[in-house]
C-alpha cells in the first residue's frame, strides 16, 4: 500500500514537473532565407566555389590533355622520355588533387570561407534564440528543419517570426 502511495505522489511530482517545462520550436532554414546577409553570403560561396572549381578542372583537363598526348606519341618515344612523360603526367593530376583538397578539404579555404561568412550570422541567431528563451521561459527550443522525427507541432509554438523580429528582420 506505501509503495504505490509512494510511486502515485512520484508520478504525480514529475507529471507536475513536465507540464511547467514549456518548448517552442524554430525553423532555421526560414529564418536564414529572410536574413538577406545570409544570401548575400552564400552567392558570395557561390561564386568562390565555382571561380575554385574552374581552376581545379583547368588543372585536371591539362593532365588528361598530357595524356592523350603521351598515348598518341608513346610509340615514338624512348624509354627515358616515357618515363619524363609519364613523371610530367602524374605531377599535373597530384597538383590538381592538392589543389581540390586545398579548396575543398574538410579544412579547405571554402571551409573558412563559409566560416568566417555564416558563423557570424548563425551566432547572432543562437543569441537571440538565447535571449527569447531566457525571457519567455522556454526549457527548450527545437530546430524543426534538422528534427527530422518531428512528424507535426502546432504552429503556435513555433517562433521563428520572434526570431526575425529579435534580429530586425520583421515578416
């Protein structure tokens, strides 16, 4: 008889506990689409990237152009200048690798880029979640476009439009 008294006064307290927690949800993805510094920031990635990628296909068409070249001459070449040919060949496709992982790598000036263009801009929305959330109560704030296990949520706890507004973008 104590126990379940115990286990009903437990499940009331948390049940208690659970109903003061108040979440609200944000979509990130439609906050940033209205932050015109952040589309200005992804044209500007977006021209890097392809001004980058023109030069690291400049450097992969020259190897495969030596190539072709080698293959065509091979016959009426000596083995020494194979040898030139082929060394020539492989260090053109090397410079155009390190030349993609330097733009591209995981650390890569792209990378950086995107870092030192975007970082700003999402800190500038995680402070001002932070503060909505300070002064609204939340116990926690949701981002409804990478929770992809959400399935529905009313749209009366979602404050992305808060967010703008805290940002000075108003919708």
């Amino acid at each position: 008889m104590k126990k379940s008294i115990l286990f009903s006064m437990l499940l009331f307290a948390f049940s208690i506990a659970a109903n003061a927690q108040r979440f609200a949800l944000i979509d990130m993805e439609y906050i940033l689409k209205n932050i015109p510094a952040y589309e200005r920031a992804n044209e500007q990635l977006n021209q890097i990237s392809k001004k980058w990628q023109s030069e690291v296909e400049t450097l992969t068409n020259e190897a495969q152009k030596l190539y072709k070249n080698y293959q065509s001459e091979a016959v009426f070449l000596s083995e020494e200048q194979k040898t030139k040919k082929e060394n020539e060949i492989v260090e053109k496709e090397k410079a155009a690798g390190e030349l993609k992982r330097k733009y591209f790598g995981p650390e890569g000036e792209l990378f950086k880029k995107r870092e030192s263009l975007i970082k700003p801009i999402q800190d500038e929305i995680y402070n001002a979640v932070k503060t909505i959330a300070e002064t609204k109560g939340y116990s926690a704030i949701i981002d409804r476009a990478s929770a992809s296990s959400i399935i529905f949520a009313s749209p009366q706890i979602d404050i992305s439009n808060d967010v703008l507004t805290k940002l000075g973008y108003s919708n």
